[in-house]
C-alpha cells in the first residue's frame, strides 16, 4: 500500500516538473487578464478603424457590412431554398419555416461532392455546377415549378455572384456562414446579435448601429456587420504577442503575412504550431531524449484532432501516447505529460485571444445601447468549439470575466450555413412583404406637387367665399374681420392688461411698452390652470374662473384699483362686431362650456366682473392669438402682415384690403381678416386626400364632422392620427408582434410633443425605442424605425398642407397689391413650428414651390398671445385717440 501511494506521489511530482519545464519554456503564450483586456482595447480601435469611410482602406479589421438589417422576429414562416458552397461538397437545402408559435423549423439537405477541375476552374464552370445541382436537388424534391426563395451561404470574399436563368428561383440574400450562424441562433433566441465561427476558421459579426457605420449610406436602424477579424494584427498590431513558432508557421503557410489572427487560434494552424513546439523541444533535448522523428519534421503531420484527444481529461495522457507511438516518438511518461500541457497552452491561447476579441465586440453593443449591464447571445458554430473537450468553457470563463458588465448565454448553431442562410432569406422575404404592406398603408400620406398644388386652389375659392356677402353664411373659411385696422408704428406707450384664454392654461399679464428712444415692451405674467370640469361645465362657471384669476394677478401685483385697458386673447373662432364685440361661432381645442356659442365674450367678462364687484377694467379688444402673433412680429418688422399658428390648433390671418371684404362697410384701408381656416375642407373639397386614419380621429373628435383642416395640420391631432396608423399595423402583424397593448387602445396617449422627440436627428432609434417603453409599447430595433417612419409622414403631409393653405394666402397678397414680385414677413407661433425638428423647413420649402414670385420671411413671435394682446390695444387707443383729435 505504501509503494502504491509513494508511485502516485512520484507521479503527481514528475507531472508538476513537466509542466512547469513547459511553463518556462512557453511563457510568452500563457496571457494574464491585463494582456488580455489590452488585446481587447487594440481590436476596439482596429473595429472603429474599419468603420470609419477614411479609415476602412487602411484597417486590417475590415467590417464588412452585411446588408443584414433585421434578425428573426418568430413570426417568419414559409419554403426557403439554401446552397451553401464553402468548401469541397456543395450543399443544397429545402427550410420549412413555421409560424406555429414554437419557432420551428424542418431542414432537409443533399451533399454534391466538388470535383477538384470544378473548384480549380473557372468562375463559370463553377457556377454551371452549382445551378445544376440546385437543379437536381428540386427536382428531387419536386420543387421546380415552385417559385422559392433562395439564400446563398458563399464563405469567400466576393463581389457579385449569378445562378443560371433556367433555375427559377428568387435569390434574396447572400450570406457570410457567420452570419448564418447568427441569424440560426437568433431564431432560436431573439436576444441573439452575435455570431461567432471558431473551426477550421474563425470570424465574428454582430448588429451595429447604423449611424455608425460609415461605407452605407443611411443611420435608421442597424447592421450586421461581418468583422472579418481573422486579419486582425496583420499591420503588426499583435507582433509582441506573437512567438517564434507562430512566424515560422506563417513564413510556411499559402498566404503569408495575412490572418495573422486566425493563425494564432484557428483550429487548421494549432496542430501545426504543436508540432512547430515540440520540434523545436525535442531539437533541444527537452522530449524524446532528443531524437527527432520524421512525424515531427513532417508539415500537417499533427492536426487538431490529436490536440483535442490529447486533452481529454480523463483518458488524455493514454491517449497522447497512443498518438505519439504511432508517429514513431515512442514517449515517455514525461514526455506525455509535458505534450499534453504543450496542446493546453496553445489551446488556451486561442481561447484566450478569440475571447479578448468578442469581449470588445460585447463592450461595443452595451456601449451603443447605453446599458449599464447587458443581457445578450452569442450564436457560435464551428469543430474547434464543438469538438474540442475544454474549449468552450475556458471561451465562456475568460469572455465572463473579461466583460462582467455583460451576461452572456452562448448557444450552439444547428447547420448555421444552411439553416442561416434560409434564416437570412426569410427575413428578407418577410421584410419585403412587410415593406409593401407599410408603403401601401402610408402612400394616402404622400402628396405630389400637383395635389398640393389643387389644395392650395381650393383654398383661395374657399377664402374668396369667405370674403364674398352672397356666399359667407355657407362659407367653411370663415374670413372673420377683426377690426384691427392697423400695425404698430412705434408711437404706442403706456400699460395694458392682456389675457390669454387658447387652451388649459390662462394667462393673465402686465405689460408696459415703452415708445421712442427706449422703445420697449416689459411684461409680468402668471399661469392659471382650468380644470376639465371647468372647460366643460358652463359658461358662468368658466368665467367666473377667469375673473377669479384676473382678481389673483392684480392682487399679487398690487394694481388692484387701476382701471388698465384690456385686450382679450380669445383663441376660437369669434363673429366680430366691433374691435371690442365678438361673438363666439363655435369651441375648439376641447372646450364644450355651455352657454357661450352664439354669445358676445367680451358682455360675459364683463358680466363676470361685475358679478364679482371687486375690480373693474376697460376691456379695449378681443383678440385671436393668431391676430396677436401678426401684431407682435409687425412691432419689429412694418412687412409683417400676415400671422400663422401651428401648434396645438391651425389658423392665419392677414392684412385684407378693405375693398374685398364685402361683409364690413368701407373701401379704404387694411383690415385684418381672421381665417379660421381650420375648417377648411368641412364641405367636403378636401375628401379625396383624406385617409381612413384622418376619418377615424374625426369621428372620435369632440367636434366630429368640423375643423377638418385643422385635424390634418395641427398638432393636437398629429400624435392621434400616428396612434390610429400603429393599431392598423399592429393588426396586420407588422408592428409590436401584433399584440396591440392596452396603453396603444387609449386615445390621446401618443402626444404630438412624442412626434417631434422621435423624429429628432439627434436621437438614436434606442432613445426611440426607450420613449415607446415609457408610453407602455415594448418595440423592437424594427419597430422603432416603423413608428418614426408613421411620424415622419403624418408630421411631413401636416407641414405640407399648412404650406399649401400658407401660399394660397401670399398669392392672394401678391395679386392684391398688383406686383410681379411680393416681398412679405409671416409671423408665426406654435409648438409644432417651433419644435418639430422638420415641420418649419418642410412648411417653408412647400410655400417656396407653390408661389415662387413671392419671398416669404419667417419670423418667430415672441408671445403673440400676451404681447400681441396688448400690442393690439395700444394700437387701438392710438387710432381712437387720432380719430378723437
């Protein structure tokens, strides 16, 4: 018993000796984690090289793009064709792909040997023989009056490739074998945007962002990039850590001096590079007592296969001297054991490199997420990792702890070049399908020159009717006057009250302008809410609710007994009278207050004061915030005389000759005419360019039936027409995998404010995806691009609409003042203008190409609704006070 354990001991002892002698001799192969994290810091650099347009040229990492914009979502179903040609059989596929819920798929293959003269020939002959074997392979399968898509999986760099005419099939992808791998696995697992091939060979890709890849054209969305890492180091990037044994390998290989990283790891070199190892040792005495065999001296004689049984854990050291015997090196135990460790450290090496370098790609997919820890899957293929003993787990182990930010599942690919290459084509073929389901949804959206052309005719009857006596009463544009008479002239001075009642804020200001010199205008507001309750109770409640806050603001700035003149931003459409009368023709903006349509609004403000006998004032003007923005731009700039507001509602107004404006006495001078053009398009001139989806909101609307125009171009309509289109595609399964959630089912959930974040250029379609979460819409990278695309549209056609009532308006103007050329200044207002990041520049291209003879400036207002109230009043008193004197 005692000699049994003194033998084991002996042995434990000499199998230490021998590899630590192995250790020492191979130092330079054994790569601590900090060499490791700085492989993984160098092939970073090398991917953004390969990235950048300037760069790519001169980068080893070549990052190829794949055209691969899409993995699988489950719901890809149908017959595919594959061919995989990639090595000395050609392979022909048949992939039923089934849209039962489980993801599953059935593959049925045949083998074609190669013959040596067809892979040596030429390019024709080689592609003769692959047509006629896909030929063969659907005739057995009866398929060749079936019209299939086909993927071709070609493993070698390529240009352009071309199957024979008589083959009738439908070539829809051509892919990489990685990428077969990846989309393989990411059927399987939809967390799956890696793909890693470590055998014979070995490459990675992985789903980049496509603004950051600079050799294709667009930055929606993303890309699988193909990194073609095998090259990696071939600039000498990798020359410190590469051995002796690793340039001597290369010096003997076909194509020096190229991938010098998949030398170092691929499983077609590390035979060679042990047998480079243990010539080397054996030359210096180290095994074999020195005697040099012709198996050691013989290129190829050591393949992967023996390195693998070699490191078998259990049978290993049997099996390594069962292989050495038969190449005539007739080992002993020692020399068994340092082989063994020899095969270990040059596989580990591998490992170790094929980790650093997939580390740096997992840091690059969490860095362009933003994520502070990332949940992912690698798909992997390939005989070094499936058949060798320890591969796998020391790849899993080193990756883990390379990048503990990331929580990595690894899942092996079934037949990734064949079954991916189906994969591949059938997203293809599904994205194609979705692509004409998508532009068939949206195309109503899309309009020509010459349709906003007709719409721009149709609003210039349509204001002609508003204007004319005969034709007012069944006018839809209502032309209001407003009798505001004039524009500032820089003469008006004094302090004036405004207020501000458009939508569910009301604001009450103080506003002192100042004439001359120190021509100025200072103003103190505060914000008032109005409940839902108060915008839909009674009148008398809304009132009294106005004066409440009215009596609030002069107590908070102490001019309580001051009997300040008035001017009354009132944002719905008004009948007026008089400068000070005006007679409210109907609510929008979601206000249903009782009692008030047909009534004067100036006589219930005054009857709510008195009601309230605290304060009294002069009430000078009731005020559209349209009129107010014209006002307030025309104080800076005399050309301004026209005003639009885009935002929550639609409307302009403009500076009409008195002559034309039939239903107001007097020929002489300018007076402002309220369009309320809103409801352009209320007799129904405007059906043919409205959609189903516009109907819909029309129908759900409080006012269904009314302010047409309006809903088409206003941004309190916007965000709900989106909402409408994304339940429409989600019931066609094109969205959101067609699962419509509860939060899409409320109305009003998608704010216009949404549109203008989602259709920002600055935003990356991950912060999209992150304001769909928020509003309860878990989407996909796909479905991300599918909601800015909806908002894109319906913001686009809103713009161009605008643009095409907008010119009908400076024609009219142009016309009116008899000029070849009109040079004119719109004030404009509202949200939508303001902070739509397309809506302006679209709006002012459209009235650009609708009315070239006139130069149209755009000039933001600043506070049309409060400035140009009192503006209006000042302007009022001015004339007053000139028609007095």
């Amino acid at each position: 018993m005692f000699a049994v354990h003194l033998l084991a001991f002996h042995f434990t002892k000499l199998k230490e000796d021998q590899i630590k002698k192995v250790d020492r001799y191979l130092y330079h192969m054994r790569l601590s984690d900090d060499v490791l994290l700085d492989v993984m810091a160098r092939f970073q650099a090398e991917m953004m090289k390969g990235l950048g347009r300037d760069t790519n040229p001169t980068a080893t990492v070549k990052m190829l793009p794949s055209f691969v914009r899409s993995l699988p979502d489950g719901s890809e179903k149908g017959d595919f064709l594959a061919v995989d040609l990639g090595g000395s059989q050609f392979r022909a596929h048949q992939v039923k792909v089934f849209d039962d819920g489980k993801q599953s798929s059935q593959l049925e293959s045949k083998f074609y040997p190669t013959p040596k003269e067809v892979i040596q020939g030429n390019g024709a002959e080689l592609f003769d023989y692959v047509a006629d074997c896909l030929l063969d392979f659907m005739e057995t399968k009866n398929l060749k009056h079936k019209k299939l898509p086909l993927g071709f999986t070609f493993s070698f760099p390529c240009k352009q490739t071309k199957l024979e005419e008589d083959v009738d099939v439908d070539v829809l992808a051509l892919v990489n074998d990685t990428v077969g791998t990846m989309m393989t696995c990411g059927y399987d697992d939809q967390r799956c945007e890696v793909g890693l091939i470590i055998g014979t060979g070995t490459n990675a890709c992985y789903m980049e962002e496509m603004r950051h890849i600079d050799l294709v054209e667009g930055d929606e969305g993303r890309m699988c990039i193909n990194t073609e890492w095998g090259a990696f180091g071939d600039d000498g990037a990798l020359d410190d850590l590469r051995t002796e044994f690793d340039r001597e390998l290369d010096l003997g290989s076909l194509n020096p001096g190229k991938q010098l990283f998949e030398k170092m790891i691929s499983s077609l070199y590390l035979g060679e590079l042990v047998r480079l190892i243990l010539l080397k040792m054996t030359k210096e005495g180290l095994l074999f007592n020195g005697k040099v065999s012709t198996a050691l001296l013989t290129k190829g004689k050591i393949e992967m296969k023996h390195v693998s049984a070699m490191e078998k854990y259990k049978e290993g050291l049997s099996n390594t001297k069962e292989i050495l015997t038969e190449l005539n090196l007739f080992p002993s135990e020692e020399d068994c054991v340092a082989v063994q460790h020899v095969c270990t450290i040059v596989s580990f090496r591998s490992a170790n490199l094929c980790a650093a370098a997939l580390a740096a790609i997992l840091t690059r997919l969490r860095e362009n997420k933003k994520l502070l820890r990332m949940r992912t899957t690698v798909g992997i293929d390939g005989g070094l990792y499936k058949t060798h003993p320890q591969y796998a787990k020391r790849l899993h182990k080193v990756v883990r702890r390379l990048v503990p930010t990331c929580d990595v599942r690894f899942l092996l690919s079934v037949s990734g070049s064949g079954r991916g290459a189906a994969m591949v084509t059938a997203v293809a073929h599904r994205l194609a399908a979705q692509r004409q389901c998508i532009d068939a949804t949206l195309a109503p959206f899309l309009l020509p020159l010459g349709i906003l052309r007709e719409v721009m005719d149709k609003m210039r009857a349509e204001l002609e009717y508003g204007l004319k006596r005969e034709t007012q009463a069944n006018a839809t544009v209502k032309m209001l006057p407003t009798y505001v008479c004039g524009t500032p002239d820089g003469t008006e001075k004094g302090k004036f009250l405004a207020l501000d009642l458009g939508g569910t804020n009301f604001r009450v200001l103080l506003v002192k302008i100042k004439s001359g010199r120190r021509r100025s205008v200072q103003m103190y507001n505060k914000i008032f809410a109005i409940p839902l309750e108060i915008m839909q109770g009674t009148g008398e409640e809304l009132f009294d609710h106005i004066v409440q806050c009215i009596a609030d603001f002069l107590e908070y700035m102490g001019i309580k007994g001051a009997r300040l003149p008035l001017g009354f931003t009132f944002s719905f459409p008004c009948r007026q009278a008089s400068i000070d009368k005006g007679t409210l023709v109907g609510w929008t903006k979601g206000f249903k207050a009782t009692d008030c349509e047909g009534e004067d609004v100036v006589d219930m403000l005054r009857e709510a004061i008195k009601r309230r006998n605290e304060f009294d004032l002069d009430i000078v003007a009731v005020v559209n915030d349209t009129v107010g923005t014209m006002m307030t731009c025309g104080y800076e700039d005399p050309n301004c005389e026209i005003g639009l507001i885009a935002g929550t509602g639609s409307n302009v107004c403009y500076m009409e000759d008195m002559k034309n404006i039939e239903i107001v006495e007097g020929n002489e001078g300018k007076m402002c005419i309220n369009t309320e053009w809103g409801a352009f398009g209320d007799n129904g001139c405007i059906d043919n360019i409205r959609t189903k989806y516009d109907k819909e909101v029309d129908e759900g609307s409080l006012n269904p039936g009314k302010q047409r125009y309006e809903k088409m171009t206003s941004g309190m309509y916007l965000g709900e027409i989106v909402r409408q289109i994304l339940i429409d595609l989600t019931k066609q399964g094109l969205l959101f995998r067609g699962h419509i959630s509860e939060s899409l089912r409320k109305r009003g959930i998608f704010e216009t404010k949404f549109l203008s974040q989602i259709e920002s250029d600055r935003l990356a379609l991950l912060q999209v995806r992150r304001i769909l979460q928020q509003l309860g819409l878990d989407s996909t990278c796909d479905d991300s691009i599918i909601v800015k695309e909806v908002c894109g549209v319906v913001s686009r056609r809103a713009a161009q609409l605008c643009g095409a009532g907008l010119a009908a308006i400076v024609e009219k103007k142009r016309e009116n003042q008899g000029v070849g050329r009109l040079q004119i200044t719109v004030g404009v207002d509202g949200t939508l203008y303001k902070l739509h990041p397309h809506f302006s520049r679209v709006l002012r291209e459209t009235v650009k190409e609708l009315a070239p003879q006139c130069d149209v400036t755009f000039m933001l207002s600043e506070d049309g609704s409060g400035k140009g109230a009192a503006l209006i009043t000042a302007v009022a008193k001015r004339l007053h006070n000139v028609g007095q004197k």
